[in-house]
C-alpha cells in the first residue's frame, strides 16, 4: 500500500521551496540564495526575489551563472 502522507508532506515540501527561500532572503538580508539538497532535487536552484527562479544543472554551470549575474549587477566592470 502507499504511504500517501509521505506523498503529501514531498509535495508540500516542493512547492513550498521557493517561499522559504524568500524567507531565507528576507532574514538574511540577501539578494538571492542557492537551493539545493533533497528537496530541489540534483540540480541547484537560484531564487531571486521577485525573479523566476533558475535551475541550474552543476556546480560548474553555477559558477558560470554567478559570473554572469554578477556582472550584470555590477555598476563597473568586473574583472
């Protein structure tokens, strides 16, 4: 038989993800934050508020993502 409050606490865990990683943001005064582990799943996940958040397949594609969104936040060059 299947454990459906099993099911039920996974699917509220998932949803849930992106509101406790605004709450994570708002508490540590951050701009974004990385998600990850078991309940995102074996990728890694950027939220931003106010974004979509952005799936991101492995740590070298996250370098590559901080790169970028650095630059485009940044008001002078980055080098």
């Amino acid at each position: 038989m299947i454990d459906l409050s099993k099911i039920f606490r996974f699917v509220a865990i998932f949803y849930n993800r992106e509101k406790v990683a605004g709450r994570q943001i708002a508490e540590c005064h951050t701009d974004a934050c990385v998600v990850n582990g078991a309940t995102w799943g074996a990728d890694f996940g950027f939220v931003e508020t106010g974004r979509a958040t952005v799936s991101i397949a492995d740590k070298a594609a996250l370098a590559a993502f901080f790169s970028d969104w650095l630059r485009s936040a940044s008001p002078r060059p980055v080098r």
